[in-house]
C-alpha cells in the first residue's frame, strides 16, 4: 500500500522504531518483574530512561514520565526559592 502523501511517510519515518522482543511470550507484568529485580541491584539505573525501560514503560510513557518529574522538581525548587525570598510591602 503507497502513501498519497510522500511526505508524511518522511514526517513519520524518523519516529517509528521497532521495539523488539523475544519470540517467547513474556508478559507485561513478568517484564516488569525482571525490570524491578535489576533495578534492585542498581538503584541508579531506575533514574534513567534505560531503567524505565527496564520495567516495560513505553518510549512515551517514558516522555511523560520524565517531564512529570522535571515539572514537578522544578515547582518544588521554585517554592524553595520564593520561600527564602524577603516579604515585599506594598
């Protein structure tokens, strides 16, 4: 089947990635499992992408995920900074 739009097939192209599995079944939940028990070992890897990976979020999972934590992050240091700030009268 041919695109009527060649265009959009380019526009499309750069953000289709194949996410591959084994060909045995492995559910979500074992997946996550086994994501959870290394992250176990590693700590550090759970603030990374790879380690969301790890526990079977998808790519925009991961996206959302990540800039929920930035806004999130960026509030509390916001807070911190009004909090230290001296009271203006009017």
């Amino acid at each position: 089947m041919k695109a009527k739009d060649p265009s959009l097939v380019a526009t499309l192209e750069p953000t289709m990635r194949p996410k591959w599995r084994s060909a045995k079944f492995v559910s979500r939940a074992a997946e996550a499992d086994a994501g959870m028990k290394q992250l176990q070992s590693m700590p550090w890897l759970a603030e990374t992408e790879v380690g969301l990976d790890l526990i079977g979020l998808t790519d925009e999972q991961i996206r959302r995920a990540q800039a929920e934590r930035r806004r999130t992050q960026g509030n509390v240091t916001l807070a911190a900074i009004a909090a230290q700030a001296p009271a203006t009268t009017a």
